[in-house]
C-alpha cells in the first residue's frame, strides 16, 4: 500500500517538476554579464536596455564588474597598440599625454 502512495506520489511530483521545465529556464545573469549589457547598452545610449541590465544584479556588483570590464578593455588596447595601459586610458578619455 505504501509503495502505491509513494509510486503516486512520485508521479504527481513528476508531473509538476515537467510543467515549470516548459520553455527557457531563467537563470540569474552574474555581474559580468550584467556588465557588459550595462556598458554596451551606454554606448548605443539604449535606456531600456541600461535599465534592465542594472536590475540583473546589486549596484555594487554591477560597478565592480563595469570596472572590471574597463581594466581589461584598456589592457587588451594596449597591447594592441603597444602603447602603455595609463597612454591608452588618457586618449580614451581625451586626456593630453602625461
């Protein structure tokens, strides 16, 4: 009798657990993510996208990651450019050279 219970309740459970696999399972974004989207978003001056990656994660979590992304933007320019990382960030910013 036990083993019905348990079958029919396994089945039910089943059941339930196919239904809400329906479709594209959401996941949380991490901040990476989050930044790139943020930043992106910036650059096509998008504010419906700007707003919706900010809400992907905490204000903190967002900064460290749009300043992670800097670091390693100016850092991949660089070497491109085989110039110094503190070079490239000043001509970004439309700094004069120091």
């Amino acid at each position: 009798m036990f083993g019905r219970v348990r079958k029919s309740g396994t089945r039910f459970l089943n059941s339930l657990r196919s239904e809400t696999k329906t479709g594209r399972e959401a996941r949380p974004h991490n901040l990476f993510e989050a930044a790139a989207a943020y930043v992106s978003a910036c650059a096509e001056d998008d504010q419906e996208r700007i707003d919706e990656a900010a809400g992907w994660v905490s204000p903190e979590a967002l900064s460290f990651g749009v300043n992670e992304l800097a670091c390693r933007a100016v850092i991949a320019l660089a070497r491109e450019r085989d110039e110094s990382p503190r070079t490239v960030a000043r001509a970004l910013l439309g700094l004069p050279t120091a």
